[in-house]
C-alpha cells in the first residue's frame, strides 16, 4: 500500500510538472521574427547575382526556421542601382548586395574589395579576405558609413570585353567610348579611352546604339543574356582588369547588431557557403556560355586575344595607376599594402601549382 501511495504521489508530481512544461513551452522556444529588404545592383537578366541574392535569402529563411526573412530586389524594383549603398547606410534598407568598386566616391579603399588590375584570381582573393586582413579592413572602411560587409560571390576571371573593332595595341584606346568601372577603367583613361560608368540594365542599349563603342560586364554567360553578340563582333581577351572579382553582401551595422547572435551568424555562414557554390556556378555557365558563342554565334562573334606587347604596357600603367590611386586615402593605402603583401606571398604557389599545369595544357 506505501508503495502504490508513492507512485500515485509521484505521478502526480510528474503530471504537474509535466503541465507546468507545456504551460510555459511557448515562452521558452518563442522567437521574434524578423524581416528584412535587400535590394541588388543586378538586373533579372543577370541570372546567377539575382540567384545568388535569392537563395541567400531562402537560406538564412530555412536555416532560422522562418524567423529571419530577406525580401529580394532587382535593381530599379525598390530604388536605383547606385542608391543602395546610401540607403543601407541610412538604414532605410537593412541590407544590400552589389560590388565594392562602385564606390570610390565614399572611399577610394573601397575598389580593393572586388578586383585589382592583374591582381589576385579567386582563390588568391579569397584567401586574402579570410587568411589575410581582407575582412577585417573591408569591415574598418566601412565602418565609417554605418555598414558591415562579407564577400559575396565571385564572377571567377572576366573577359576584357566586346568592342565594336577590333584591338590590337593601346593605340587603338585612344577615344574610345567605354563602359567599365573600377580601376580597369582608370587605365583606360590613361590610353585616351573616355570610361563612361552605367549600371547594368543600360549597356545593351547603349552598345547597340554606338553610345559607346565597348562594354566589359562579365563572361560568356552573362554577357549572352545581355545579349552583347547582337551589338558587338569583337570579344577580347584576357580580362587583365577583373581577374577575380568578388561581390558583397552588406548589412546596416545597427540592424545587424540587433540580431541574436544565431541570426547574425547565419547571415555570415550564409554569405561564406555561396562563395563557394556561386564560384562553381559561374565556372560551369561561363563555360557552357563559351560553346555557345563558339557553335550558335561562330559567324557573329569573333575572339580576340589582346597581344602581349600590349598586356605588357596595360601591366605597367595598371601598376602606377594603383599605386597613384592608393594614395588618395589613408584607408587606401593601407589596404593596398595588405593586398600587395599577400599577393606576393602567394603568387610564387600559384605559379608553381596552377600556372605550371596549364602551361601543359596550351
């Protein structure tokens, strides 16, 4: 009977607490939800940056479990292309994703953080950003504006871009209408080319109606959804100018410090995972875009590969032009000589490892 009387007690016990748990249940897991707008510099045709916005967007939704939800936008769908970054800044948007080099005018350093001049190819770029100083000074020059950066994805090595004539030497730069941004196009300039700057859904038009006479954008796929084979013949090579460019994800340093810091990480894992499937996806369609353009369009479109003798005087001016332009602001310089130490840290490897096995290939 003492026995029954206990396990009766104790059941009772249990039952109780096990009401008490049930009770209190929601207050435990309950979660605020979160919603935040990210608008892009990219235009729909620009497939694989607006994926890569989108399913990072579906990503932090299903690693939250639905408490953290990213609205997507096309450039021009919530405000134009070159306003993001001030939005974000002001905190009228919470996010935004585009490429660090379209804002010199904030801060000179800025141009470091998508792509130099003969400077590092993908992987050298984003050793940099998480072996290196790369983040934490991308995260110093923007500190200023009220931002918080993480790489993006990377386009892989660009070409040099479609022109309307062929070219053969730096002379024939010379006033040429051409849309390029970044420090690419500040060597250009230097050969007479007048560098005209328009945001992505703007070049087509103007390529085919001679506003200007050449337009570098990406590779053979993007460069096939814009449709470039129609309005130009000519597709140079190498793309000396953006040999790994990256893009960015950023944040509003007040909305991101707001964060539990689950979410915060899962923006930054998030943002770090697509470096590597965006990277393997460009590699693919670029790929898949070049047969193409060589079967689809052999009569259209003709590959030229710039000569040496002119690699070799871009490579010079490339160099005073980055050097000039990293004395422009203290932040500039100092992250020009993180970025000049770390390539020559790794440039001998790449040769040894990667620039010998092609070489076998050629």
């Amino acid at each position: 009977m003492q026995r029954r009387r206990f396990l009766v007690k104790a059941g009772g016990v249990l039952v109780a607490a096990g009401a008490t748990a049930v009770v209190d249940a929601p207050n435990v897991i309950a979660q605020p939800r979160v919603q935040w707008r990210m608008p892009t510099f990219w235009s729909p045709a620009n497939d694989v940056l607006m994926g890569n916005a989108q399913k990072f967007g579906k990503m932090v939704e299903e690693m939250s479990g639905g408490r953290f939800k990213i609205q997507v936008f096309a450039a021009g769908e919530l405000m134009p292309a070159p306003g993001v970054f001030d939005a974000c800044s002001q905190g009228t948007v919470e996010m935004y994703n585009a490429a660090a080099y379209y804002w010199p005018g904030k801060e000179v350093a800025t141009q470091w953080f998508t792509a130099m001049p003969f400077g590092l190819n993908p992987q050298g770029t984003y050793a940099w950003y998480y072996f290196g100083d790369g983040i934490k000074l991308w995260e110093e020059t923007y500190a200023p504006f009220n931002l918080v950066p993480r790489p993006s994805a990377s386009t892989g090595p660009q070409m040099m871009g479609w022109f309307r004539k062929k070219i053969g030497s730096t002379a024939d730069l010379k006033g040429l209408k051409m849309r390029i941004p970044g420090l690419g196009g500040k060597v250009y300039a230097h050969f007479g080319t007048s560098v005209v700057l328009l945001p992505p859904g703007e070049i087509y038009t103007a390529l085919e109606r001679g506003v200007i006479d050449a337009a570098e954008w990406v590779g053979p796929h993007d460069d096939l959804k814009m449709g470039f084979q129609q309005a130009a013949r000519f597709y140079h090579y190498p793309g000396w100018h953006e040999p790994g460019t990256t893009g960015e994800f950023v944040f509003n340093k007040k909305a991101y410090d707001a964060l539990p810091v689950d979410l915060r990480r899962i923006l930054d894992y998030t943002a770090t995972a697509l470096n590597t499937v965006e990277f393997m996806e460009y590699f693919t369609r670029n790929a898949q875009g070049l047969k193409r353009l060589q079967t689809e369009f052999k009569s259209k479109v003709e590959f030229v590969k710039i000569p040496d003798a002119m690699i070799k005087e871009l490579r010079k001016v490339a160099g005073e032009v980055v050097k000039a332009e990293s004395e422009k602001s203290p932040q500039a310089k100092k992250v020009h000589a993180s970025y000049s130490k770390f390539q020559n840290l790794v440039d001998d490897w790449s040769m040894i490892s990667e620039g010998s096995y092609y070489s076998l290939l050629a």
